[in-house]
C-alpha cells in the first residue's frame, strides 16, 4: 500500500512519493523542517553537513530545470553528492528497462534517487524493487502526484497565510493531466483548508473529479469569488491538437487570469503558480508580474522545501538527529 | 478402451436436469449412463466421488495460451495441463496470437499443437479480419474448415464499421457465429483503469463504460441488419447488462459472457499501481458488479468464462500504465464460481451451467453435458476443499494472478476428457487417501 511504502517502521519517512496516507503532522513536519532551512540560502555559507558523504542520484526519465536544479541545489546544501542524469536521451532509449537502470545505478552505491518519469505509478515502482536501503523521492510521475512541488505550495501558502483552517483555494486548469493538482488537493485536505475549488472546463476535469474532496466550477467569474488562494496550471499545447480545447485563446477569455479577473477574488488573495508559465495564455503578464503574484517566492521556497524531504527521508541514516 | 465408473458423487447436470447422488458410468470415451447402472457393466476402474459433486467438464468461451508466437509467457503443454487441474476440457482459443489466426495454416498448427499436449480440448477462434486490422476480412471459410469454431476480433476495436457489416455479413453467410469483445478505439484508446475514483486518483489513462456499451449498441444495430449470430464476450459494465436484455426481449440471436474477476474485483479492490489488477477491460464499480451478477443469476448473460491471459514475469514489471494486461485465471475459475454460489449470487446449478452447458449451447458443441452417447468430459470437484494459490498448487506457467498467497475453496480432484483421465488430484497431493 501506498501509506506503508512511504514510512518505515517507526512511521518516519522513508520514501516521498505521494501525500496520499501521510497525516498531518508529518506533513507539518516537512514544512517546519523546510523553515529551519528556509533563511540558508541567504547566508554566507550556504551549507549544512546532514548528508555529507551521501550519495544522491537525480533521474530524470522526462526533462525538468526548474525541478531539477532546485532538487541538486538541495542536496547540494546538504552536503550530498549528486549526480543527474538525463534518462530520457539515454539508457532507456537504448532498450533498457527501467528496472535495469536502477540495478545498475543501485550497484554504485546509492543512498536516494529522485525520480521523475512520464509515466504514473513509475517512482512508486522503482521504491517497491530498489534496495532497502534506498530512499525514492518522488519529482513528478505522469498524471499521478508531485509531492515535494505541492509541499512547497503549502510552505509558501503558509508564510503567507499562516493557517490553512479559513482558507478557500481555487485550482485552475487542466486538472485532468495535473500530477500537481492531485498533491495539492490531497495535501490541502489533509492541512485542512476549508474549501478547495477546482475550476475548468469538463474536458480538463477527471471523471468524478469531487471524489477527490473538491468543489466543482466551470465558470472562472463565479469561482473565485471568496477566494484566498488561486492557483493556475500550466496548459499543455497538445490539449488544444487532441480536442480538449478550441483554442488558445477562447481558453484565455474563459480561463485565464486578469487583473479585472483577479478582482473577483478576495482582496489579499495571491497568485500561484507552478510553472512554467504560458503567459497570455493561462494568465496574464499583468498578474504574473503583479503584487499579488507569490510565483517566484515559490521558486525559492522549492529549495528549503526539498532540503527537508532528503534530509527525513535519510534521517535513520543519521540526518537530523 | 476402459470403463470407469465415477461412484456416489452428487451429480450436478443443468443440461439434463439431474441434481442427484448417484454414478457415472463411462465406456469407449463415452457417456453410457448416469444414476442408472448398465446391465452387465464391470468397471475397469472405480472414482471414488462421495461428498464431491461429478459435473460435464468446463468449457471456457476466451483463453489465451500464447502459443504460436509468445511461448516465453506460456505453452499449450503448461497450460491445458492448469486447465485439465482446473476443470476445463474444453477451450476456446482468441486469434490474436503470432502471427494472428487469419489463415488455415495458422489454425491447423494450433490444432497440431493442441492434439501433441493432449489435454483439453482447443477450438480456434479464426480473426474476424485479416491481422486483425479491421481493414480487410479474413478467408473465414477456408478458417471454418480448417477447424475454427468461430470468428472474433479478440481484443482489437474494428473502427470502420463498414467493414464490420460486410464481416458479418459473410460470417452469416456461412453460419459462422461471431465472438465479439466491444470496446470502441477512439474512447478506449491507451486506457489502463476504468474512468472512475481510482484512474482518477491515481492519475491513470482511463477508459469509460461508454467505450464497450456505444461498441455493443453498434454492433446490436449490425447484428440485427446482418442477421449474423453474435455472442459478446467479457462484459465489464452496468449498461452492457441493460443493453443485452433488451436485445434478447427485443428477439435478437445473441449471448453475452462475462468473465469471472468481473464478478468478484471491482476498482476498489486495486491496491495503488499493482499490476497484477491491470486487466482489458478494466475493474470497474461495485454498481457494475452488481450489474454483471444480476444479469448472469437473470439469464441476461448466458455464461463465464476465465479470460485467461498469462504473462512472463517482465510484462508485469513496470508502473502500471506500461504493463500488458490480463490475468492468469483458469486455476481460480471454480473456487470463484463456488464464492459466487456461497455469497449467494448464483445457485451452484446455474454456475455449473455457466461454465458447462450454456458455452456448449452457444458454440452448438454436443457437449457440456452428461447426455449418453456425448463425450465422456467429466469434472469432479470437492467444494469444501480449501487451498492455497502459491507455488505448489499452480500450474499455469502465468502467476500473475491477483489470488496469489489466498487461501481458496473448491478443487478439481479429478478430469476426464473423452474418457481419459487427465488430472487426478489424489496422485499429486496425497488428496483422499
């Protein structure tokens, strides 16, 4: 099961592949861990020991910079060794099955690998059949979850916010092929936000999309009202050539954020995205760039955030104690 | 040839009515009488069946035992001896193997390979087209002579149904029934999990109930402009149920199967990613369960079938999505059928009958039954029976079955095919002594 994978035997992390069974103070836990570490990067010395001598390896079976220089700096300001590798033009492509690149790379003595894959289910397969010993962090596998990326929305959710218990949050999008939209729809119930509104066209929601937790919108003008949050995905091109959506633009009058839009919203709401952005096409530069915009917080926030998963997930190596 | 005389089990014959205890008597591979001993008869060997019940052999609608072509994931020798240890005498065989069965030569090599292992008895399904393209038709004549009992599309959607008329056209023609697994390309395509709480959940490439009920409503409106004879097979969902009765009552020749995971696992049963669960089409609801029990206890859907797909270890070793379907499913079949009658679901006389006379009704075989003069295909199980689906007790070269470590009740302690006894339990387990 998907919760015992994730803990070890005394309940601490061991594997980050999904928010899903991992309860609310464990998730507080990431992000006051992710708080300690959070002012590093301003220092001087921009360095703690907690990894040192570990090695990371950083797999990347689909292509990533922002998720992937942000893991390396993490581990990089733990002290770890870290190694990426580009899979998608690699191994792979030469016929090798994933399990083989993993017994491959297991034999170089590993302590963790970070793994984002095209396909769902794909870290939780590497986490069922790589060496005990090993950590699996989870970076984005298919439509499934983004953990580490909807834990840094709630870290930077929270330094603003502080409380998730009155907040009403609004996604926007292409729900239907969000890996992040899942992480943070179960990472915000299990916060206990008091709303969480999904707002779309039905082309871009999953069938019984309210089973997830979640108020149903299709209409932007509506939706946001009594908003605190507003999160934005990114829409994909190919959505617009398999028939999901008309057209860029028509997707823009109905669902892309505006300055007039945003007014709709509560008056202090911010702005989140996780990027990369489509500007004029989701949202307008106005709103992107505007005061209300935490994108770039979230950006920063990504590497305190992702330090504190590596560093509890290796914490029965010596991490942390 | 030998006599034997299967003793003082319950004997269980839907097609003949007969639910009592009593004997079998067998000579020359035939059926010479039930209850009513021959005069004169002197058994070459005694079947002890007290407190097991004696029924025709099995015939299963769809089974895959990857040979010609896929031998690495199973053979015809280790799979109709799981068969033989699963009841089954009798088997149809789904064209998509390598290459497909859209020629005699490939037919008769199935027949070839069938009659060396020896067990049960293998009726290939010929391809509805060539390849099973969907572009061309097959030669189903020269498929039909060559020993095909029918003509399906296996798994493959036929997106023109231009050329799904003609094909049924010509398969009327030659009074060719055909199997068909509806599933509509467009709506299923690339899907792994029914478009439900768990795809969605788990962000999975779904496949709506609507991509095999809008395939079963086209192919109800070509049947009846046709006149070709249709059975549907491995029915997943709710409206499939509803569609197929109104059909019957509506006066068209048609059946429907359903197979035997459909009426025990639903989505809610899949532990995250395991693909041991991926299977064509996919787990669906509990509502469609419900559905699919309904309709087999009402007659709506005439038989079981096992669906068996067998897989090597590497096809169900991936993230879910990139795993081959299917399950390894004919050693669960009566242990299954026996929950279904224990949960009250069925009586125990309609699951034999779904597995015996009902695929014999439609395949219009003289046989799933225990009528004198018909082919002495026997299954004596114990239904009290328990054990556990590990290792020891499997014989299917495919072990990717979702069973796996259960604990099950219901054994096959004995088969007899044509008068000869293929599996006997006693001999491997020490079972009655």
């Amino acid at each position: 099961m998907a919760d015992n994978l994730q803990l070890n035997s005394e309940g601490k992390l061991k594997h980050f592949l999904t928010i899903e069974g991992l309860d609310k103070s464990l998730l507080t836990e990431i992000l006051d861990t992710a708080e300690s570490f959070a002012g590093v990067s301003e220092q001087q010395v921009k360095k703690y020991p907690l990894l040192r001598g570990k090695t990371i390896v950083n797999l990347f079976f689909e292509n990533s910079t922002r998720t992937r220089t942000t893991f390396e700096l993490a581990a990089t300001r733990l002290s770890a060794d870290v190694l990426s590798m580009n899979i998608a033009t690699s191994a792979t492509s030469k016929g090798e099955s994933l399990l083989d690149t993993i017994r491959n790379l297991e034999s170089m003595f590993v302590d963790m690998f970070v793994v984002r894959h095209n396909i769902s289910g794909a870290a939780h397969f590497i986490a069922q059949h790589t060496a005990p010993h090993i950590s699996v962090i989870n970076a984005g596998d298919g439509q499934h979850a983004h953990p580490t990326q909807a834990m840094l929305d709630m870290f930077t959710i929270r330094q603003i916010k502080q409380d998730f218990s009155h907040l009403r949050v609004a996604i926007i999008g292409d729900i239907l092929h969000s890996r992040v939209a899942r992480s943070q729809i179960l990472a915000l119930n299990t916060l206990g936000a008091a709303e969480i509104r999904v707002i779309a066209p039905k082309t871009l929601l999953p069938a019984h999309v309210e089973t997830l937790g979640v108020t149903v919108s299709h209409n932007l003008n509506e939706g946001l009202k009594d908003i605190d949050v507003i999160i934005m995905l990114r829409l994909q091109k190919e959505r617009m050539t398999s028939a999901l959506l008309p057209s860029e633009s028509e997707y823009f009058k109905c669902f892309g954020l505006t300055e007039e839009k945003l007014k709709i919203a509560k008056p202090d709401a911010i702005v989140m995205h996780p990027g990369p952005i489509n500007r004029g096409v989701e949202i307008d530069s106005k709103v992107a760039d505007g005061p209300q915009s935490v994108i770039l917080k979230q950006v920063s926030n990504g590497i305190a955030v992702r330090m504190a998963v590596m560093s509890m997930a290796m914490q029965r190596q010596g991490a942390l104690s | 040839m030998s006599r034997i005389q299967i003793s003082q089990g319950r004997i269980i014959d839907p097609a003949n009515k007969i639910d009592h205890v009593g004997s079998v008597y067998i000579a020359d591979g035939k059926i010479v009488s039930v209850l009513n001993e021959p005069d004169g008869f002197r058994p070459d060997r005694v079947i002890d069946a007290r407190n097991q019940i004696i029924c025709p052999g099995f015939i299963d609608l769809s089974t895959r035992l990857r040979e010609p072509g896929q031998s690495r994931k199973a053979t015809f020798a280790s799979e109709t001896v799981a068969a033989a240890s699963a009841g089954v005498t009798t088997l149809c065989l789904q064209p998509d193997t390598v290459p497909v069965i859209d020629t005699p030569a490939v037919a008769e090599l199935v027949k070839d390979l069938a009659e060396k292992a020896g067990y049960a008895q293998i009726h290939p399904i010929a391809a509805l087209s060539q390849k099973l393209e969907g572009n061309e038709l097959s030669n189903m004549l020269s498929l039909k002579q060559a020993g095909c009992i029918a003509v399906g599309n296996a798994n493959q959607p036929v997106k023109n149904l231009l050329i799904l008329r003609r094909a049924m056209e010509y398969a009327a023609s030659h009074d060719l029934l055909l199997m068909f697994r509806p599933n509509d390309y467009w709506l299923g395509h690339k899907g792994c999990a029914h478009e439900g709480v768990f795809a969605t959940r788990y962000g999975l490439p779904s496949i709506p109930e609507a991509a095999e009920t809008i395939a079963l409503a086209q192919c109800l409106e070509l049947a009846e402009l046709t006149g070709c004879r249709v059975h549907f097979g491995q029915l997943s969902g709710k409206r499939s149920v509803i569609r197929i009765h109104q059909a019957k009552k509506y006066g068209l020749d048609v059946s429907a199967d359903v197979a035997m995971h459909q009426l025990h696992l639903t989505e809610n049963d899949i532990a995250p990613f395991d693909s041991a669960y991926h299977v064509l089409p996919p787990l669906r609801t509990e509502e469609d369960k419900e559905y699919l029990r309904q309709g087999l206890a009402g007659g709506t859907i005439n038989s079981i079938c096992s669906d068996h797909q067998p897989h090597d270890l590497d096809a169900k070793l991936g993230a879910f999505p990139e795993t081959e379907p299917g399950m390894s499913t004919l050693e669960t079949l009566l242990p299954l059928m026996l929950t279904l009658v224990a949960q009250r679901a069925i009586t125990l006389t309609q699951g034999i009958a779904a597995l015996t006379e009902k695929p014999a009704q439609i395949l219009r075989l003289r046989n799933g039954a225990l009528t004198p003069g018909f082919a002495a295909d026997v299954c004596v199980f114990d239904p009290e029976l328990t054990w556990q689906v590990n290792q020891d007790n499997w014989k299917s070269q495919g072990v990717n079955t979702p069973f796996w470590g259960q604990t099950l009740k219901g054994r096959v302690t004995h088969t007899l095919q044509g008068g000869r006894i293929i599996h006997e339990l006693a001999q491997e387990a020490g079972y009655g002594k």
